[in-house]
C-alpha cells in the first residue's frame, strides 16, 4: 500500500510521516527533502527556488516527475509532500490520500519553532512561500491546493500528539480497507 501525507506548511507532514512508519514499517519519502536538496545545489534558499521555480517550470516538474516515478515502482511506502495525494491522484496511482490539517497560527508557530525564527520573520516567510506554491500548482497543473476532495482522509493535527494522529491514521486505513478483523491499535503509554 502507499500512503501520501500532504497538508500546508507547519501541518506535522514529516513528524507524522515518522510515526507512521513506526507502526507500518514503511520507507518515508519526503518531496520537501529533495526539493531543499535540489535548492541547495542550486546554491538557493527555499523562498529563492520558489521564486526561481515561478519562471522555470522544469524545477516543479522535474520533484514531481521524480516523485511520480518512485510512487509508481514502489509499494508499502509514505510519500510525504504538498502535493503527494495529487500526484498519485492525476497519476492513477493507487495510494490512501491523508491531508493534515492545522490553523493558521498552530503552523505558523510551528514554523517559526522550525527555522529558528521569530514570528513576523516567518509569517512573512509561509504567506511567501505559500503564496508561490498555490500559484505554481494551478498554473503547471491546473489543481486548486485547498481543494481536498481526492483525500481519503482530513485529519486535524492540534489537538493531538503525532503518535495519536499515527495511529488513527492506521486505524482508519485498517477500517476503510474492510479487514474481516479490525483491532483497533491504542498508543501504549
């Protein structure tokens, strides 16, 4: 099975991700991972690849082919990205979509925490950079990000720890898989 974790920045995509894969014993592979990667060589910061991405489109295509490629030769994985669920969604690419939901200020302090940075700093940072990404994506694949049909699941990130959210990201893919038996699992304290 492939599972895809997207959500906006700060949502707990990659923390999530790890838990996740506590309990499933699947391979993360993180999108935002190569992407900075891919900014680095460039000698680039993320906000300044985005910017450069605005222009130059083989950037988004080149993460997202390369994305597409792995989800489509590999199975029991987590692919944890922005836009995860619509690649293998646009791909036919079989996969159990998550979207991870937080509240403005939760991700913003999140992402502040994050960079190491204050607050206004990263504001001005995530409306940046998600401001570009919204727009990239509708211009290079005509999808609305904030669109969350294609999910299997939308999971609010606030109110619980990233173990809990595992686990009842497991417990759902168990239950909508219709196993003859479903054990629910419980976090062990």
């Amino acid at each position: 099975m492939r599972i895809t974790i997207a959500g906006k920045i700060g949502s707990g995509k990659s923390t999530v991700s790890s838990e996740l894969s506590k309990i499933t014993g699947y391979s993360v592979y993180s999108s935002g991972t190569f992407f900075r990667e891919t900014a680095k060589k460039m000698n680039m910061s993320i906000e300044d690849f985005n910017v450069y991405s605005e222009t130059h489109p083989e950037a988004d295509y080149y993460t997202d082919e390369t994305q597409k490629a792995f989800m489509q030769v590999n199975d029991n994985i987590i692919v944890e990205g922005r836009l995860a669920g619509w690649i293998s969604y646009l791909n036919g690419i079989g996969a159990f979509r998550v979207f991870l939901y937080a509240t403005y200020y939760t991700r913003l302090v999140r992402f502040a925490g994050r960079e190491n940075i204050d607050i206004d700093a990263a504001r001005d940072l995530m409306e940046k950079r998600e401001r570009s990404e919204k727009e990239r994506y509708r211009r290079l694949y005509g999808i609305d990000i904030d669109d969350l049909s294609i999910y299997d699941i939308v999971v609010n990130t606030e109110f619980m720890k990233p173990p809990e959210i595992a686990i009842y990201i497991a417990n759902r893919i168990d239950e909508l898989s219709r196993k003859d038996v479903f054990t629910p699992r419980i976090l062990h304290r």
